[in-house]
C-alpha cells in the first residue's frame, strides 16, 4: 500500500481481508510452503489494486477526478494510477520471460517485503533476490519508458 497513490480508498486491512477471500473462496486452498502462499496473496492483492485503479479510472466513476478521504492522507505514494497500470503491464511481460524476477517483484512491490523476507518466502538466497529485484526494476522502468514512448 506504502507503493499506492494517496487517494486510495482501499485501506490495506481490507486489501488483505479481500486477498485472503479470493485465496480462500469458498473452496479448502491447499498451498505447497510459504513461497507458494505467498506468491498467490500477492498476485491476489495486485490483481484488486489493477482491478480497483481500472475502475476508478473509467469515466462513469469519475475519470480523473480524485476523491481525497482524510484518513488516506498518511498513506505515502511512489506514483499515481498511470504509473500503477504501466507497471502491471510491464510485469506481465517480465512473466513470461522470467517467472521468478516477477515473483520477486510482486513480493517487494505488491507485498512490500524486504529482500531478506522475500528471499526466505521464496526459498531463494537473499543475495539472488537483490540481484533479481535490481534487474527487474531496470528491466520495468526501461520497458516502461519504451511504452511510453510509443504511445
């Protein structure tokens, strides 16, 4: 949430409350260690932040206008909801070229873990997981800049 924009109206209890539903649903989840658990809740809680900015960002909801609640004011922001969507482009494509640099991107960016808790979550050395999130961010901002470009 720290990554989100200041006029987020979904507070991160309730971001983790709906994570958890989808995770669980109404179905028994089974997952295979922590890494797994982790990685599902983190795609779940990127999946509603993606969900909530698109329609937040549609014109019958508003468009562009802002609402701006009081007790989002303390909620800090690396980039507004433009940002937001270019990133989660950027990281569907970083997917499909390696899973694992994704993984560790959802985990610090979505989650807002460290290295060292993303390494243990996925079973990975701290030390590959600050090389995978160094790259990952280089490889993000420059497919990023390249979209923006040809839009």
């Amino acid at each position: 949430m720290a990554n989100e924009t200041p006029n987020q109206t979904l507070q991160p209890t309730a971001l983790v409350h709906e994570a958890w539903l989808r995770l669980v649903g109404s179905a028994d989840p089974h997952f295979n260690g922590r890494a797994h658990f982790f990685g599902a809740a983190a795609e779940a809680m990127r999946r509603i932040l993606i969900e909530k900015t698109r329609r937040k960002l549609a014109v019958r909801h508003g468009g562009d206008c802002q609402r701006v609640e009081l007790d989002d004011l303390d909620i800090s922001t690396h980039g507004s909801d433009d940002q937001l969507l270019a990133v989660n482009d950027a990281l569907d494509k970083l997917a499909d070229i390696d899973a694992v640099q994704a993984e560790v991107v959802k985990l610090r960016w979505f989650v807002g873990m460290t290295n060292a808790e993303a390494a243990q979550a996925l079973d990975l050395p701290e030390r590959k997981v600050k090389y995978y999130w160094s790259h990952a961010r280089a490889w993000l901002i420059h497919e990023m800049n390249a979209a923006r470009k040809d839009g």
